[in-house]
C-alpha cells in the first residue's frame, strides 16, 4: 500500500473531527454531483487510482440523487459511493440518512474475493479476521453485489457498478475553431470587465455578483482567474508584489493592459488538460490554450498538441462547454509578459 494512503489511515484513525468539518468544497464551478471523486477529500489529497466504483440501485443519475435528497434518503446532494483503489475502499455511503455508520468514516480497508470483495470495520488491516466486523459484497446471478449485512447498519443491500467516465474529456481540436472561439470568448470578457476598469473596489465586485450581473458567463467562480482579476482591478500593487517576478514594474491600469494584451493574441495550440495540483479546481476540467503575442512574445517554440509544458509559450486555461469558454487561469509566463518593463516606464 502507498505512502499517501498509510497517511491517511493514520490520520483517520487520530481525527476527532467530522469529515464534513474537514472537507473543503470540492466542487467548483460544476456543482457537488461532479466534485472528483464524489468529494471524498481522503481520494482527493491520495489521488487515488480508483478501479472500481458502486452505487446502491436505483441512485445511480444526478436526478435521483435530487430525488433522494428531497424524500430525505440522502443528508446531501453526494453520490453515496464505494470508490476500491488497492487495498482501501473510499466511501461516502454515510450521506445515506438511514445510516448507522460511524460518520467520521471515510474510507475502509478492502479485502478482495473471488466473488466479491469485504470492507473491514474495524481499523485493522487484516483480511483474515472475523467476518462480523466486515461487509461482505458479492456477486448477485442477475448482476451487481449484494450486502446481506449492510441492513444492520442502516445501509442499501443492493449495489452496482457504475465507473465514473472520463473526468475531463478532451474535445477535437481545431485550432482555427478554437481561435473563432478565443475572440467571441474575448469579446464578451472585455465587456463584462468594463465597470472594473477604473476605481474598483472588492465591494463593487461582490455587489455586481448580488445583483446578478457578474462575469460568471466568461470568468470561472472561484477560480485562480476570478481572484486574479479582483486583485488587478483592486490593488495592482499587492498584485504585483504577490508575483513575484524578477523586473516587474507595472503596477497600475493591470487590467486594462490584460484586456489590450488579449486583443492582440491568437491562439497558437492546446496543451491538454491542466495537471491541477488543487484538488478543489479538478473539477473546472480546465484546457491549457497556449497564446501568440505581438512583438515575438512566445517564450519558445509551442509544444506539440495535447502536451503540457512550463516556462515556455504564455497560457491561458479554459473550461469549455460545447462552443462556450470561461476562463479558469493566467499562466505566469502570460503574467510576466502582462507585468513586463515597457519603453514608457
């Protein structure tokens, strides 16, 4: 079993607290039915490499999980998963209201069979131990796994397999539909900017999203782009300093310049999907776009398509949904060109 994984035992095992205290939403932009992982934050800071993922019967869609939710068999709006990966299985079977299970959960150590698997409850690992503190799953004649003694705690009897899909997909790429895309995105961005250009403040930002006219349309809520943007517009000082970047000297008009320094890029290739390290942004499935700028600012040759690379080309990361984009990220190679000493400095 791994490192990462012992970890984690060791840390559940030792914590007091709940998970619902512990977790973070993980959702983003798309809403807990799409959270990595079903929001399982012990998957989610694993990684975990998941071979297999059930469900009990009947709750296997989006629109019965809301069903569940309002008749009351689920606390939340969570897949109630069993999620194996090696040797532990992560669950989050307790948003199920009529279960027993100790709350604090969140994964369970697996114990495979030939006709299924057991999920040990007590906290050792040892597979040959006694079947009353195990849930044994097996393989049902007409399909899926029943749990004869998941009744007793509270939980369903009948399970079945539904592996999640491919997290984040990677359209066809096209990159002279994805620059017809960059410049309607970009016109639309440039006009949901236009109250920020001058005198922001955080509350100006806050009312407009309270009053319903964010840049939500073009801009991801939430993401590194969002706070990227309200920092510019409000304290381009703080801005630049939290940077960082060797010979930055622009500290006024940031956002203005970005929306200039937009105007003039075109789309030059894809980088794939961004390796996010923040487990709570995984689900924006967000696309690294790599950008042509005016004046040879490349930063090196783009890479070959769908391969992702720093230090070079400047990037912008994009979530798309069917023709319409909203940005997610500024990479910092397009930073360093955005804060970059001018002959009028």
């Amino acid at each position: 079993m791994s490192g990462a994984v012992r970890m984690l035992l060791l840390l559940v095992a030792c914590a007091a607290t709940s998970s619902t205290t512990l977790a973070t939403e993980p959702a983003g932009a798309t809403g807990p039915l799409q959270a990595p992982y079903d929001g399982n934050h012990w998957a989610m800071l694993a990684r975990a490499q998941i071979q297999a993922r059930y469900l009990p019967a009947g709750l296997s869609d989006d629109g019965a999980i809301r069903r569940a939710v309002a008749d009351g068999t689920l606390r939340e709006a969570v897949y109630p998963s069993l999620q194996l990966a090696d040797d532990v299985a992560y669950i989050t079977i307790n948003a199920l209201t009529a279960s027993t299970l100790d709350r604090r959960k969140d994964l369970l150590w697996l114990c495979r069979q030939a006709d299924g698997f057991r999920l040990l409850l007590d906290d050792r690992p040892d597979c040959n131990g006694d079947d009353a503190h195990s849930l044994r799953f097996e393989q049902a004649a007409a399909g899926g796994l029943v749990c004869q003694a998941c009744a007793a705690l509270g939980l369903p009897t009948r399970w079945e397999r539904h592996d999640r899909p491919a997290r984040c997909p990677l359209p066809a790429w096209d990159r002279a539909a994805a620059q017809r895309a960059f410049e309607g995105w970009r016109q639309r961005f440039e006009q949901d900017m236009q109250p920020y250009l001058r005198d922001a403040t955080e509350a100006l930002w806050q009312e407009r999203a309270q009053a319903g006219r964010s840049a939500d349309t073009t801009v991801v809520p939430g993401s590194r782009a969002s706070d990227a943007l309200v920092a510019m517009s409000t304290s381009p000082d703080r801005f630049v300093d939290a940077a960082d970047m060797p010979g930055a000297l622009r500290r006024s008009a940031l956002l203005p310049r970005l929306l200039a320094l937009l105007r003039t890029a075109t789309v030059s290739g894809r980088g794939g999907i961004y390796p996010e390290p923040v487990p709570k942004f995984e689900a924006t499935c967000a696309q690294v776009w790599y950008l042509q700028l005016p004046g040879g600012s490349t930063g090196g040759p783009v890479p070959a398509q769908d391969t992702f690379e720093r230090g070079g080309a400047p990037f912008i990361t994009i979530q798309q949904d069917g023709g319409q984009l909203r940005l997610a990220g500024l990479s910092r190679e397009l930073v360093e060109v955005l804060l970059a000493p001018t002959p009028t400095d």
